[in-house]
C-alpha cells in the first residue's frame, strides 16, 4: 500500500496501475484500494491548500489517481459500488480558462465522483440542458474574469429556477464567499482541494460514508 | 518637476512632487470598450482603435493622456513583417494564429483572444530544433521605435518605457506546449521543460538585442515578464522557481544590462510575495501589477517590507473595487495604496493589470483623478 502511495504522489501511472494490480492479486478489496488513493490525494490537496505542494504537483498526483480510478472501475462495478457522486463542471459563457476548472475535475473523479466537464464557454441554457440531461449531485461554475462573474450570476439563476434543489458551488480567482452568497451559490472554493471538500459537505448524509454497499 | 523628473524620482525612492501616473503599456492600459466610454464621458468625439489584438486593448492617444495626467510614454514593438493579423472565421468564433503558431479564438461571447491551439503540445525534445520559429530580429519589430524613442528623449518630458516584453518568454513556453501539460512537465519531464524555456529564452534575448540597439539608450525604463503565481500562491514551488526560471532572468537582465540604463520592470500577477526577495536579488527594479487582493499582497506589508529595495508600480485593484465600486470606492482604494505606497517615493500608479470592459468610465476616471486629488508630496495628513 505504501508503494501505491508514492506511486501516486510521483504522478507515475503505470505503477499505480501495476500496484494496483499486484494488491488485487493479494486479495485486497477494490474499493479499500480506492479508499486509499483518495487518502494519498487528499494528503497532497491538503498540502496544496497550505501552500506547501503547487500545480505540478497536485496535477500530477490527480491524473495518477484517476488513471488508477479507471483501472479500478471494472472491479468497482463488478461489486456494485457506486459512484460517490455526480458532479457536473464548466467555466461559464465568456471565459474561456480551463486550467482551474479541469484541476478541479481531476480532483472530482480522483475522489471518486462521476464527473461530467462540460468545458469552457457554457451558456445557461447549455447548463440546464446538461443538468436535465445529467441530473449532478453537484454542479461547479469556474471564472478567472471579472467580466465573466455576471454570466456566473445568470447562470445560477437559470439552474436555480428550473431546478430549485440543485447545489451549485464556485470559485475562480476574483470569487470571493461574499460574492458566492450575494448570487445564491451554495458554496465557495478558494482551490480544487476545498471543492471537493465543500461537495462532500453539500451532500450531507449522501456523502458520509465512501462508496456504500448496494444491496443485492 | 515635470513627468520625466517625477518618475525617475520616484523610481530612484525618493518623494517627487506627486505620486507618478501610468497608462498606456502592455498590461497598463484599458480595454477598447472602456476607453469609449471614457471618451465619451470626457466629452471626446471619437472612437479608440484596438492597439492589441490579443487582450482588445488600446494605446491611448497623447490628448487623453494629457488630459489623464499620465506620466509614461510607451514605446511599443512594430508588428513584424513575417506574419500578418488575419482571423479566420470559424464555427466557433474568430480564429488566429500569432507568429509563433499558436493560436487564439474570440467567440462571440468572449471580450477578447484566448489561447485554444498550442502547436507544441506533444512534441518531444528533438522536435524542437525542426519547430519554425519567428524571426526574433525581424524588421517590423524595429520599425518607427528608434525615431519615437528619440523624440520622446529629445522633449525630455515623459518617462520613456520600452514595452519589450515579446509575450514573455516564460508564457510563451506554456502557450507553445499547453498550461496544463507544461505544468505536468514540470513535475514528470523535466528536461523538456528545460529545452523548452531555453529555446524561448534564446529567441527572446536575440529579440531584446535587436530592439535595444536601436533605442536602449533613449528609455527609462523597460519591461519583462512573465506570470509564475494565482490568486493563492505560486504556481510552482520556490525550489522550481529557481531552477527553471530564475536563472533565465538573469541572463536576460544581464543583457538589458548591457544595453541600457533603463530600469527593470517585471510583470507577474498573482500571489507572488514569496518570489519578491529573489526579484530583488536579481537586480529587478520595478515589481508590477501588485495585486493586492491576491493573498500575500498586502500594500502596506509589502511596503514595509521590501518598499526600500523594489518600487511598486500598480496596485489599484480591478478584481473588486474597479469593476463593482463606485467611483467613491475608487478613490479610497487609491488614498489606501497613496497611504501605504508613497511615503518615501518607490510608487507609480495603475490599475492592476488592464482596465478591463467591464469598469464603468467613472471608476476609470476617478483613478486618475484621485491620484491627482491625493497624490501630491508631501503627502496629505488626512489622506
């Protein structure tokens, strides 16, 4: 276990998925392998969030992560795990950064949700399509522009009356906690390691307990 | 005291007649959508032409200056001759590709170019050396800047600052591999990484000696740059930071060195506060855009700190207080930065990074206008 860690945390994928492997020939279970990933890359977005590992580092430790949560998936459904949840990601109309937003997607699908990147430039109406379409547990908006927070607000508005339930959280470099609760946000994340954090506190009792068992 | 005076004053940290005004440069000038409207509100009748067609932005015209109390004088590349600003429409937007082959697109929904296509983004080492590179000593670069730059020098009336940044050499690798590749990179191959900054860098210090022979001698100041922080932290670690980057600084500062006795002014956004002692360590004169909303950056800690060893040149905040204030905030923000930044010189005043499309006139004008109103020495006690 402890060479799949550092596997991770090198970013080297194809020695996860070989530790991977040789784990699941020792009989481990899928799912506590899985479990453990997700600790490896919390520790890293930990480390992200107090400054002390930086975009590199997080990126690559999450594409090792996800490579492994591929590798792993056939066996996850094979035992009826389910997803942790569904999240749903796009930079919104007018802005076309995607740097913050796809590093928010790698640490979504990392940690064990389905997610669903709908890239850069979304318009509300392509939002709620997707949302009926897709129908996410959580829904991420990203901008980098000032100019492009107002499109944040309306897209908000548009999930938020058609789909009054959905949990919306956001971030981006000018988004601040203040401006979140002045548009209606449900949360705020100042980096990818506390939107997750912040998803898992939103879905409450949903997201208590990893992967629960399905009955059979 | 007139401009010239007042920003070398205060770039030598000695208190002027009042706090230096820019607009105009690179990343210090406002977005053709906002310089209409603040014509308008001046009561000019015209429009302003794009000046950059990557961030929409204009140069703005000596009158407006004037009238804005503007301290600088910009002198910008010439467009080479190798390439020509074509977009091409396409399904999704206008598209271009600048003279490095990367390529940008404006959609109808976005205000200005954004990187979509980097011609690099799986190559490996070797496919560096076959990579048709832009001439970095082609004449449109030079052409018409000897003779503005001698003209300004000879009025002897304006800071004259040489807009030499070529894109950043730092940038322009990521632009030519992609941001999130290099960024892997940087952890996984770092050799590529290496190759990649070097060739820029390269190109980049051939460029700096093509246009500063024709007019290094005229400037006072000129600029570098290159983003290496977010809104939180850099984006790489210290230890990163000075092998990749660090010392590809200093070859370029030792070649503008040569050239001119221009002071150096470096661009970097975001939180870059850890970087500063470094900056300064390498002989860099001027810190821009000091963004003091990011974390870290705080005027008066920054000031205190390293105000006596670099000179700020900024810091009026376009996250939150241009684009959603009132021209009221504008005005605090401004006396915040003249507090905190000025006593002692070491201050020039901007907006942080461009005056984007989405500041109302009043806001724009009423950062000049307070440093007008606030900005003279000594300094006000009830400022």
């Amino acid at each position: 276990m402890d060479n799949l860690r550092s596997s991770i945390k090198a970013g080297d994928s194809q020695k996860v998925e070989d530790n991977l492997k040789r784990l699941l020939e020792r009989g481990e279970d899928a799912k506590d392998l899985l479990d453990n990933m997700i600790e490896s890359l919390r520790e890293v977005g930990d480390a992200f969030s107090k400054g002390e590992a930086f975009i590199p580092e997080m990126l690559i430790a999450a594409k090792a992560v996800q490579h492994g949560a591929d590798f792993l998936n056939p066996e996850l459904i094979k035992k009826k795990v389910p997803k942790i949840g569904k999240f749903m990601i796009a930079t919104v109309e007018g802005d076309m950064h995607d740097v913050g937003k796809n590093l928010v997607a790698m640490m979504f699908r990392g940690n064990g949700f389905e997610t669903i990147d709908l890239g850069v430039d979304v318009s509300p109406n392509m939002l709620i399509e997707a949302f009926d379409e897709y129908t996410p547990d959580i829904v991420g908006l990203s901008a980098l522009l000032t100019t492009t927070m107002g499109a944040m607000k309306a897209s908000i508005e548009a999930l938020k009356t058609k789909f009054p339930h959905s949990k919306i959280i956001i971030g981006g470099a000018p988004i601040t906690q203040e401006f979140a609760d002045e548009i209606g946000a449900d949360g705020y994340a100042p980096d990818a390691n506390e939107a997750v954090n912040s998803a898992r506190k939103l879905m409450g009792n949903k997201s208590n307990s990893l992967y629960p068992e399905v009955e059979s | 005291m007139n401009s010239k005076e007042r920003v070398l004053t205060a770039l030598n940290h000695q208190e002027p007649d009042r706090v230096p005004l820019d607009l105009g440069g690179w990343v210090t000038t406002i977005s053709v959508i906002t310089y209409n409207k603040l014509l308008r509100l001046l009561g000019v009748e015209r429009e302003g032409e794009v000046f950059d067609w990557l961030r929409q932005t204009v140069a703005p015209e000596e009158d407006i200056l004037e009238k804005l109390g503007v301290d600088t004088r910009w002198i910008h590349p010439g467009k080479p001759k190798s390439w020509t600003f074509a977009p091409k429409e396409t399904e999704k937007g206008l598209y271009v590709e600048d003279e490095w082959g990367c390529g940008f697109i404006k959609t109808p929904t976005t205000l200005y170019y954004n990187l979509c296509y980097s011609p690099l983004a799986k190559a490996s080492i070797e496919d560096l050396e076959n990579y048709p590179w832009p001439d970095p000593c082609d004449p449109g670069y030079i052409e018409g800047i000897r003779e503005k730059a001698k003209m300004l020098a000879d009025e002897n009336e304006y800071a004259i600052v040489g807009n030499f940044v070529w894109e950043t050499w730092y940038e322009r690798a990521w632009k030519l591999r992609g941001m999130e590749q290099f960024y892997m990179d940087m952890a996984l191959n770092r050799d590529f990484v290496h190759a990649i900054l070097e060739k820029v860098l390269e190109l980049h210090l051939n460029f700096l000696d093509h246009v500063l022979s024709e007019c290094g001698e005229f400037l006072d100041v000129i600029i570098q740059g290159g983003d290496l922080a977010g809104q939180e932290t850099t984006l790489m670690s210290l230890d990163d930071y000075r092998e990749f980057v660090k010392p590809r600084q200093k070859k370029a500062i030792e070649l503008i060195r040569k050239k001119t006795k221009a002071k150096i002014f470096y661009h970097c956004c975001g939180a870059v506060s850890s970087l500063i002692p470094d900056f300064i360590d390498l002989g860099i004169d001027i810190l821009n855009p000091v963004q003091v909303r990011a974390k870290g950056m705080d005027a008066g800690m920054l000031k205190a700190k390293y105000g006596n060893k670099i000179v700020f040149w900024g810091g009026v905040d376009t996250q939150q207080v241009l684009p959603t204030g009132y021209p009221k905030d504008v005005e605090n923000e401004v006396r915040h930065l003249i507090r905190e930044m000025a006593p002692g010189g070491g201050l020039v005043v901007c907006s942080v990074h461009n005056i984007q499309a989405d500041v109302p006139p009043e806001n724009a004008l009423a950062l000049f206008n307070s440093v007008l109103r606030w900005g003279n020495y000594p300094l006000r006690p009830d400022l």
